[in-house]
C-alpha cells in the first residue's frame, strides 16, 4: 500500500486525505493543533456544555466538491438546504426587508427577487438587474486590472445600491472591501453562484457546530480506511535530495517511510518550513484579512429566524443558534484591534438598535473570537500570483484555500486543492 503523508487538518488536508484513503492509499495527517479544522474549528464552552465555532461558516448551493466531500463522510444529514434564496435583511429600527426567490422559473427568479428587494428604490433595482443581465451576455467593462468599485461605478450603480446590496455581497464571498477585491474575482463568483442554476444561489448551513458538522466524521473516515492522524505534530522542516523530498522533520519525531507528501498548509506556514529548511521558493505573499465573531449566550432568545443580514452596520451578519447567537464582521480590521470588553459593548448596543426585540440584560455570557488572517485578500495582484506560482518536487505537492484554484480562500476553495492534490498523487503513483 502506497504511503501519503498529508501535512496540515484544515479543509484542504482532510479533503486530500479522504480521497487518498477511499482510494486505498495508507494516509497519515500531521496536524500542528491538538484539534482539527484549521480556520474552521470549533471550541468547547464548559459553562454550557456545548460547542460553538470560531466563526459561523456558510456554503452555498454551488460548493460542488465541498458537498461531495461532505456526501463522503456521512455529513450532508448535518446541513440544512433552503429551497431558494431566502435572506432576511434588517435596517436600523428594526425594519426587515428580503431578498427572496421562487424556486421556479429561474433565472426569471432571480430578477423577481431583486424587483422586489425594497432596501433599494425602484430606479435602483432595475439598475441591478440590467448589472446582472450584462454578465450574462457579454461585460460592457473591462474587469482586467478594475477593482469592484471601478466596476460598480462604470456599471451606475448609486452609493445606496452599494451599500445595500453590493458591498453585503463583496464582505460576505470575498471578505473584503469593494475597494480592494478585484473585479474579474468578484465577476467568477457572481456567475457561480448566481447564473449557474437554482441551487446554486442557495444558502447552505451546518445544523450543529463545526466538531459535530464534519470534523468528527472526517475523523472516523479516515481511522476507519486505517489512516492516521496525529495531532499535536508540528512540522518543522523537510529534507530533499535529488528533487524529492527525502525526510519530514517534525518536533516529536521524524519521518522517512512515505511516497508522497502533501503539504496542505496556509503559504505563511509553507514559508516558515521552507525558512526552516534552508530551501529558498519564491512564495506568493498576500494580504490577509480578518473576521470577528461575538458570541452571546441569551436568557431569552427573541430571534425568530435562522439568520439575518445587517444593512449599514459593522456587524454584517447575526447568526441564530438558539442558546447563543452569533455576531460577525468580515474584514474587521477597524474593530479587530479593539479590547473585547468594548468590542461586547459596541455590538451589544448595535444589536439594539437594529432589533428593538433585543436587550443587553438578555446576555448571560459572550465569547469574543478574532482571526487575523482569516483569509487572503482576493485583490488584483493575487490572481496572478496564484498563477505564476510554480514549484515542483518528484513526490511533493501543496494544497490549500490560496492554491490556483480560481476560487477566493473558501471552504470550497480549500476542499478543490485536496481533491486536486490528491488525484495528481493517484495518477503518478498508480
Ligand atoms: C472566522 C472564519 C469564517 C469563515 N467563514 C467562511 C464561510 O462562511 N464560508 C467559506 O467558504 N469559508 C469561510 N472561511 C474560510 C475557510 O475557513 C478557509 O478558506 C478554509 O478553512 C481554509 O482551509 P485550509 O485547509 O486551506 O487551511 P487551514 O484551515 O488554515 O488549515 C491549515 C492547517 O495546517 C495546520 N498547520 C499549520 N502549520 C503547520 C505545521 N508546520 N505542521 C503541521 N500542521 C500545520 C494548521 O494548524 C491548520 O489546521 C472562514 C474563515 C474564518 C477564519
């Protein structure tokens, strides 16, 4: 049995090591955390007995590989699909209005839903829609070096269209500003989820936290095709000769009996082994971006839906889990730096404001969770990055969510890597 040692427990690696172990490989997956997950990961509350997660994470109807990976491990009974878009958006006072489609008749659908979003004025609405019919039939700009906003703005789309709908969508796929995402980025990831079917546009989420969502079946997948998987087990370097990798050199222990190795690993940490290893790689670098989440246990919970959009706020996202909620802000880099103590207050009092339903006194305890480089930014620089990044090794392959994979750093993103990664290992050993 051929032997693939898969560095790194995040999406990318569990992806890798489930399709090497279906396929009969021996698979043992070195993970630097006590925990897998990588960026999505989840952490015991023992006040509560409970789990919640470093960060609410949604897919969407379009994550074709991540639904398959998930098909794999026996997770899909842990998701919840919605029939067709449904988004309830809230403004301050506590008005909600929707974005919602039928699930027939589409892409006629689509453009019902949009007619009838009543955050924007009518003029602004038919704007979106002529927005939409011309990335279906050809681009009246030129997306090569524009960023969103030179998109948006070549596109007449008024302040109040990019607040309420544009910039929403932008945090919430790319996490990151208009100002920044690139718009030939922006533009692949409209036609994935918005023109490719009815399923696609739907919201997609986990029932349970990250550990009972998928991180204990991908666990028991991969004992159970005997694989291992050793926690707690930094690499540190590597060793090659004549083009191959010849040792891995972790802090416990070191490892030579392998065919293959997959290094799954964010580029700042491939980095850090390769500086380690005296072996000089011109790695892309990008600029990362961070995303906030403020939990709050409640007494009483007034929410009556599973989740909802914020417009005009900094919190972007309130995310329902009955004992607790969850309050998001993608690209956080104003707050993220902020004392959790003010942090717990700002959001609380923000929540009132939108949710007259809602009072402080309701909180009976709050976890303030910050990931800093919670993903690259998708900016014009970093497709060609991505692309030109190459750097072969006979038995060595990277993956992870910042892989050439033209999607943006997503669970999606990362699941493709390992799956890539894995049948390139297939087919050169088979
Ligand atoms: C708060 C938050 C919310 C998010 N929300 C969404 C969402 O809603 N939808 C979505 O699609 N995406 C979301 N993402 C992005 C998504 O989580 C990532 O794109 C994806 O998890 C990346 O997976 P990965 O395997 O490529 O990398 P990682 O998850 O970073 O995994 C890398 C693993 O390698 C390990 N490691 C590092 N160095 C070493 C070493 N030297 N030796 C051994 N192991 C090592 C790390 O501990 C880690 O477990 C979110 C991210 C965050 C942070």
């Amino acid at each position: 049995m051929k032997h693939v040692i898969v560095i790194g427990g995040g999406f990318a690696g569990l992806s890798a090591s489930i399709y090497l172990a279906e396929n009969n490989f021996k698979v043992t997956l070195l993970e630097a955390s006590p925990k897998l997950g990588g960026r999505a990961y989840s952490i015991y509350n023992q006040k509560f007995d409970d789990y919640f997660d470093n960060g609410q994470h949604i897919l969407m109807g379009c994550y074709e590989e991540t639904l398959s990976f998930l098909k794999k491990i026996n997770s899909t009974n842990n998701i919840e699909f919605q029939n067709s878009l449904h988004v309830p958006f809230v403004e301050k006072g506590g008005g909600v209005v929707e974005l919602s489609t039928y699930k027939k008749f589409y892409p006629l659908n689509l453009f019902w839903g949009i007619l009838n979003y009543k955050a924007l004025s009518i003029k602004e609405r038919l704007k979106v829609i002529d927005f939409f019919l011309d990335l279906m039939c050809c681009y009246s700009c030129d997306l090569k070096d524009k960023t969103v906003r030179d998109w948006l703005e070549c596109k007449r789309q008024s302040e109040n269209t990019i607040k309420s709908f544009w910039e929403i969508l932008v945090v919430g796929t790319l996490n990151t500003t208009i100002e920044k995402a690139s718009a030939e980025i922006f533009s692949d990831v409209l036609q994935r989820i918005f023109l490719s079917g009815n399923k696609a546009a739907t919201i997609v989420l986990p029932k349970t936290s990250l550990e009972k969502f998928y991180l204990e079946n991908a666990n028991r997948f991969i004992k159970s095709k005997n694989g291992k998987i050793n926690l707690s087990e930094r690499v540190d370097r590597i060793e090659i000769k004549n083009n191959k990798i010849l040792k891995i050199v972790t802090e416990n222990k070191s490892y030579s009996d392998f065919d293959f190795v997959i290094m799954a690993l964010p580029e700042y940490a491939v980095k850090k082994i390769m500086d380690n290893s005296n072996i000089n790689i011109n790695l892309p670098e990008f600029e990362y971006s961070s995303i906030l989440n403020v939990n709050l246990w409640l007494k009483e919970n007034p929410f009556k839906e599973k989740f909802y959009g914020l417009i005009g706020s900094q919190i972007h996202w309130l995310f329902n889990h009955g004992k607790h909620i969850s309050l998001t802000t993608s690209s956080a880099e104003n707050l993220i730096n902020l004392e959790n103590s003010e942090i717990i207050r700002h959001f609380c009092s923000e929540i009132e404001l939108y949710f007259p339903i809602f009072k402080i006194e309701m909180v009976i305890d709050s976890k303030v969770i910050k990931e800093k480089r919670a993903t690259f930014i998708p900016d014009i620089a970093s497709t060609e990055k991505r692309k030109n990044f190459n750097w072969q090794l006979e038995n060595f392959l990277l993956a992870g969510d910042w892989t050439n994979t033209g999607l943006p750093a997503t669970i999606e993103s990362a699941v493709l890597s390992g799956k890539i990664a894995s049948s390139q290992v297939i087919s050169s050993l088979k």
